[in-house]
C-alpha cells in the first residue's frame, strides 16, 4: 500500500469547505479592524473640529464672545471665574450703553496709559483662547457697570451718603453689602462720547474714580465698548441672563427729559 499516497489524500482532505469558510471569516474580521477607509475618517474629523473652533472664532469676533471674569470688582453681581457672555450687537444699529448696563471695554487711552508690549504669537495665542473662553481677559480689557452718559453730572456723594446724577440719587441695590457708594469724593460731567463707569464692590474696584487725574480723567470712549453682558454661561449653577437694573430709571437726562 502505498504510504505517501494515503498522506497526500489526508492533506487534500483537509482543506475543506468549513476550513476554507473559517479562514474567510478571519479575513474579514481583520480586514474590519483595519479598515482602508480609517485614514480619511480620521482626516474628516479633523476637519469638522477646525471647522467647529473657526464658527466659534468668527462668532466671538463679531456676536457673542465669552469673557472670563478675572477679580472681585463687580461682585456680587458677577463672581471670579464667572464666564459671561458679551452681546457684540447690543450697541449696532445706533444704539449706545446706557446707565446701569454692565459692560465689557478695552482700557487702552483711559484705564492703561502704556499697556506693555508681548510678544506678537503670544498674543495671537491668549486671544484666541481668550475668545474661546478658555482664558483671563488682556491686560486692557475690563468690566464695569455704567454710571454716567455723555451729557451727565455725576456727583458722589450728597448728603444722605448717596451717588447722584443729574441731580437724582440713585440707589444702587446691586453694590457689594456693607459697599458705600464711594469713599473717594467725585464731581464731575462726562464728556460726550464717553462714560464714567463703576464697579459694583466699589471697596475693590479699580475704576473710573483711579484715574481722575490722569489723561482723560477716567471717562471710556463709547467706540472703545467692546459689548454688553447679557447672561452668565458658566458655571452651570449660575447659569442666567443678567438681570437689568431700574437704579436709573428716574434719572432726567440734562435737557430734562427721562433717561
């Protein structure tokens, strides 16, 4: 009998149909855990996520930017860490800050005689994540609440310890408690074009009051409003719109009529 036949038919035997079937599975499997089309999904992702961080910067440039409350001078209406959102559109169209909106300004000419030089790719960098939210406001962006309009006298204090403006006294519900309205006596009128703005812990508030003496005597040119804060985003317990202020509501512009 011959041997090595037997063994030839044994081998032949064994590539069966099931074993074929069985190594065809495989193929399959490992072809699905490396999939020719991975690169280009990998690459699509990619893409949506640029795509998705330039709607964002194109959003915050022109719309609404998030804005990283960086100190206590406006507690406690806004709190360190807060992240706001600033209305960009609130003042198009012709509109213009009214008293008592809270509002986000560049300092630069009022607030920051000489801001200091950085680096030009450091800056683009902090700006970016600056307009992301996802870092401190610059060195010449700050947040206030607007006391005075162009036009206004704005007067602290009178003889009940109140702030005045236009000759009204105004109370203002939103200072820090146990805040007097101002300890460093001021009387002045703002210039049209301008405004005298306020923090609301006026106890630790770097503010229009810091820079009277110095050029511009502290009033911010309105074209340097960067927008108006119109809700708190973050965190989520604090989640809300800003709630408007009536403090002002009785005051009479300087011609006489209701501001």
């Amino acid at each position: 009998m011959d041997t090595e036949a037997q063994h030839a038919e044994r081998d032949r035997s064994s590539q069966s149909p099931a074993g074929t079937e069985e190594r065809s599975r495989f193929a399959r499997f490992r072809g699905s855990l490396v999939s020719p089309d991975a690169g280009p999904s990998w690459r699509r992702a990619g893409l949506s996520g640029v795509a998705c961080v330039l709607f964002v910067l194109l959003l915050s440039t022109f719309v609404v930017q998030p804005f990283m409350i960086p100190s206590g001078s406006m507690e406690p209406t806004l709190q360190i860490g807060d992240r706001v959102l600033v209305n960009k559109l609130a003042y198009d169209f012709g509109g213009a800050p009214d008293r008592g909106d809270v509002v986000v300004f560049d300092g630069t000419g009022s607030f920051v005689q000489s801001p200091a030089e950085e680096n030009p790719v450091t800056g683009l960098l902090h700006g970016a994540a600056t307009a992301l939210g996802l870092a401190g406001p610059a060195e010449t962006d700050f947040v206030k609440r607007v006391v005075g309009v162009g036009g206004d006298r704005v007067v602290c204090c009178d003889t009940a310890g109140s702030l005045e403006v236009n000759g009204h006294a105004v109370e203002e519900r939103y200072l820090y408690f146990g805040d007097a309205p101002s300890r460093v006596p001021f009387d002045i009128v703002v210039p049209q074009g301008t405004l005298w703005v306020l923090g609301d812990h006026r106890g630790n508030s770097r503010d229009s009051r810091d820079h009277l003496g110095e050029p511009g005597g502290g009033m911010v040119p309105v074209d340097k409003v960067v927008g108006r804060v119109d809700w708190i985003g973050w965190p989520l317990g604090r989640w809300s719109s800003l709630p408007p202020t009536d403090a002002f509501r009785d005051v009479r512009d300087p011609g006489g009529a209701h501001g």
